[in-house]
C-alpha cells in the first residue's frame, strides 16, 4: 500500500469515528451497526457523493479528488482548519512507498539556518529566549538564553537535538513542563501537520519512527490521527534553577526559509518570569551557540 493511502485511510477513519451521529442529526438506535461514530455511508450522504466513490478515497483508491470534494468531506467530518490543510496534502498523488520513505538514508543533508537569520538570534540573546525550529521540529539554531530556558541543547548531538524526541524520550521532560501531557498533544499535532506538507521526508519519519517504537505515550497519541499546529499561545515550564517560568511563546515562518520558523519566548514587562528570565540571562553569560557548533 502507497505511503498516501495508508495515511488518508488512517486519517478519515479516525475522523469519523470520533463523530457523534446525534449531533449531526443522523438516526441512531438499534438499526446502526456497532460501529464507533459515523459509517461511510453517512460521511457520503453528508458530503452529497456517492458511497463507492468515498470508500474508494478513504481507501487511497481514488487517484485524483477534486478540491470541492475534499471542501465536502471536510465539512461533513467537521474538519478544522488545520485538518482541511493535512487532508489536501495527504490527498495529493505521491510515488513512494512508506518502506521506501522509511528506508530513506537519514544521513542525507541536514537543513541548515542563513547566517543572517542566526545574527538576528544574536541581537535578541540576553533580553528574548529564541530558536529556529525545521522540518520535523528539528532544532536548528538558538540563542544563549533560548538555549536554557527549557532543555540545555548545547551537549547534544545534532541528531538528538528534536522537540518530540525530548518532550517524549528526555526523563526531565515532566519536570520541565508540568502540563505534559497538553505539551505532547501539541508536539504530536505538529508533527502530523509537518508530516502532511513533507510526506516523504526522511527526517520526520526518522524521528516518527524512533517515537512509536520507543514511546507508548506517543503511540497512542499519533494513531488518534490529530492535526492541530499551535503556533502560539502560552506555557508553563519548571526550570531547575530559576524557578517556574509562564511565557507566550510564538512561531514566525521565515519566508525565504518557508519550512523553518523563529520560536520566540516573551513575559509581560514587570512579570514575576519576566525576572526570572533576566537572571537566567546573567547566569547564561550571553554566550552564543548554534546547532553543530563544536
């Protein structure tokens, strides 16, 4: 089975499964079958196409879907915006296998930040924490004070150096981050959303496949099928030397570099973190890594 179909036959039927017919003004009783949410012939009522035709999309059958269909079916699984955007990448004809994708040497070129992007990291070290996150929530570059206000990045190999490999494989993760588990649903939904955009990319299926080999947490995260990128927004992270620290973090594609984005922690002025992040800046000393540095 084609890398695509695998993924649009996981995605929809988990989709519909996690519909209510009730809410969605389909009869229930003892006539449905035992089956959890709705049935492909209610998707295909919803969506106004023909019950063959959807079971032949949901089964990677169909070569190419229209993008009123795809608008159909996404209004009828009551899809979110990030969800309408996973499914048209994952509709899309694609060539390789999964085996094939997975098989991909993972020793090709790493992704690599312009020079002038990590002087922009520079001019904010010392006063705003950031880091250039790539493709597979790799970690490509950071700051001083980027590089210490949740995990130390700087002792690892760049290999290692991943979000999910350390929300989910790093023993100090549930310290750092005392919401771990809304921590692991984002870290998973936006890997699943890279995963669409990158579909054959041997990096994300690299890191995806160490995590479901390694990790039940994430396992059981990422077969629920969610797509959600959270881009912004705020957390809370228990650093082991100034304390708990609650900052608004927000991602900022680089348009010349459109699969990197600038990751950039801020606290209210005269806030509690706000003081905390400035000692942790002295205790940092200003000092200036990027990813591969010796």
């Amino acid at each position: 089975m084609l890398y695509a179909e695998i993924e649009i036959s996981s995605f929809l039927k988990a989709r519909r499964a996690a519909l209510d017919p009730a809410e969605l003004g389909l009869p229930g009783g003892h006539n449905r079958r035992r089956v959890r949410g709705l049935r492909r012939e209610e998707v295909a009522q919803l969506a106004g196409i023909s019950v063959d035709y959807y079971t032949r999309i949901e089964q990677g059958r169909a070569p190419a879907i229209s993008d009123s269909v795809l608008d159909a079916i996404a209004r009828a699984l009551r899809l979110s915006g990030g969800e309408v955007t996973y499914l048209r990448n994952i509709a899309a004809p694609r060539r390789r296998t999964a085996g094939e994708v997975c098989a991909a040497s993972p020793g090709g070129p790493r992704q690599t930040v312009r020079p002038e992007i990590q002087q922009l990291l520079d001019a904010m070290d010392t006063v705003v924490p950031a880091m250039v996150m790539g493709r597979g929530l790799d970690i490509l570059a950071w700051n001083a004070l980027g590089g210490r206000v949740a995990f130390d990045f700087a002792p690892l190999t760049p290999d290692r150096r991943n979000a999910a490999l350390l929300v989910f494989l790093d023993p100090a993760a549930r310290q750092l981050h005392p919401e771990w588990e809304k921590k692991a649903e984002e870290v998973v939904g936006n890997l699943r959303a890279d995963s669409g955009r990158y579909p054959d990319d041997p990096r994300i299926c690299e890191v995806v496949g160490e995590l479901l080999d390694r990790s039940p947490e994430f396992r059981r995260l990422w077969e629920a099928q969610g797509v959600r990128e959270c881009l912004r927004g705020t957390k809370r992270i228990v650093h082991p030397e100034v304390g708990e620290l609650s900052v608004t973090f927000e991602s900022l594609r680089l348009g010349t570099d459109p699969d990197q984005a600038m990751v950039t922690y801020t606290a209210p002025r005269g806030s509690v973190t706000e003081r905390r992040l400035r000692e942790l800046a002295d205790r940092v000393g200003g000092t200036v890594l990027a990813a591969g540095a010796a």
